[in-house]
C-alpha cells in the first residue's frame, strides 16, 4: 500500500495537471453555457411573439365572422319590425338592435387596438428574430473556440479524473476533506520538502518534524508557515 505523504503527493500532482488543462480552457465553458442560455432566451421571446400575433389573427378571423352574423341578424330583426303586433315587441326588437350595435361598436374598438398591438408585435418578432439569429451565430462560434482549445483535453481531463477519484478512495476521509480545504488557499495543496525546507512557501522545516516524516509515514504534517501538506523528499 502505498504511505499516505505518496497519495497526497500523487493526488496533488494530478490536481496541478487537471488545473494546466482547465486554465487553458480559461472562461471558454461559462462563456458557452452563456451563450447557450441567451439562445434560449431568445428562442423563448421569438416564439412567444409569433403566438401573440397567431391569436391576434385567431381574433380577426373571429371577429370578422361575429361582425357577418351581426349584420345578418340586424337585417333580420329589421325586417321584424314590420311585422310586430304591439309596441312591447317593437321595443324588445329595438333593444336587441340596439345591444347587437354595441358588440359590432365594441369588436371595432377592439379592432383598432388589436391593430396597433399587432403591428408592435410583428416589429418585435422581427427583432427577436434578428436578435436570436446573432445569438446562434455567436454560440456556433463560441462552441467551435471550444471544440478547437478541448480537442484531445477531454480525454486528457477524463483520464485524470478517474485517477483523482480512484485515489481518493484510498485517502482516509478526514485527511481527503483537509486536504480539500487546503485546496481552497494553495492550488498546490501537497508540497515537497527541499533542502529542509517547504518548497510551496521556502520556509524553513524544523529538522524534528523531518525525521518524524520519515519515521511516520501514515501521518500527515503541514508547514507551520503556509498550511500546505508536506511531503518529504
């Protein structure tokens, strides 16, 4: 089995290579998911304007028809005048008349209005449209950069992840966890004693703690100054 200095060495020096290689890929990834994200967003905004203006005509084509029936049913109601017998039906005709003018006077405001909504609508859709068509154009591109800088580092990046994860079954959970923490203030979480001293911040190694590495090799020992994990030479 290997000493536990070995693993958390091992373990640093894979985190320093997965670190090289995702340094390189710099922001690309966030930048993509961004990009991805807006496309979205205005994929969203394009299709929500083509169905306002799909009931918009759903309406027209509605009230086109109402406005028909109408005009019939006035027509009808007209020539019912002629034939009523008292004044009670000639005045319950005309309030028919009168309610059916309404609705016609109604759906031609609304008309007018739904006119003017259409009319911002479709200048919105154009837009959307326009809009979502750059935002595809500068995803493609984004996604190509990727592919470009990722090519051959995602097997790279996989191969080291696997052996980052097998490594740390082995690495008792308190030391991995501490380890982890280190991480959070020193990339190189797992450093070297060069000539009695720790080569992550130079300073000195009291010769005691040395010999203790050597005699304890199940145990793990920090530098009194940075905090990193000391692995002797």
């Amino acid at each position: 089995m290997n000493s536990l200095a070995t693993m958390l060495s091992s373990m640093s020096e894979i985190d320093s290579i997965l670190d090289d290689l995702k340094e390189e890929l710099g922001d690309l990834p966030q930048q993509v998911k961004d990009a991805e994200e807006y496309v979205r967003l205005k994929t969203t905004q394009a299709e929500q304007s083509e169905k306002d203006i799909h009931d918009i005509e759903e309406f027209k084509s509605r009230s086109h028809i109402r406005l028909q029936e109408i005009k019939d049913k006035e027509d009808q109601l007209a020539q019912q005048q002629f034939n009523v017998r008292n004044n009670k039906e000639f005045d319950a005709i005309t309030h028919e008349i009168e309610s059916l003018r309404d609705e016609r006077n109604k759906i031609y405001d609304d008309q007018r209005t739904i006119g003017v909504k259409e009319e911002n609508l479709r200048a919105i859709m154009e837009q959307s449209k326009t809009e979502l068509a750059e935002a595809q154009q500068h995803l493609s591109e984004k996604e190509q950069e990727l592919t470009s800088i990722s090519h051959g580092h995602n097997d790279e990046i996989l191969e080291q992840t696997k052996k980052r994860a097998s490594l740390a079954k082995e690495i008792p959970t308190a030391i991995f966890a501490e380890y982890e923490r280190i991480r959070t203030f020193h990339k190189d979480a797992a450093v070297k004693v060069k000539k009695n001293s720790c080569s992550g911040c130079f300073s000195a190694v009291p010769p005691q703690k040395i010999v203790e590495m050597r005699n304890k090799s199940d145990l793990m020992f920090l530098c009194e100054h940075c905090g990193r994990i000391l692995v002797g030479e």
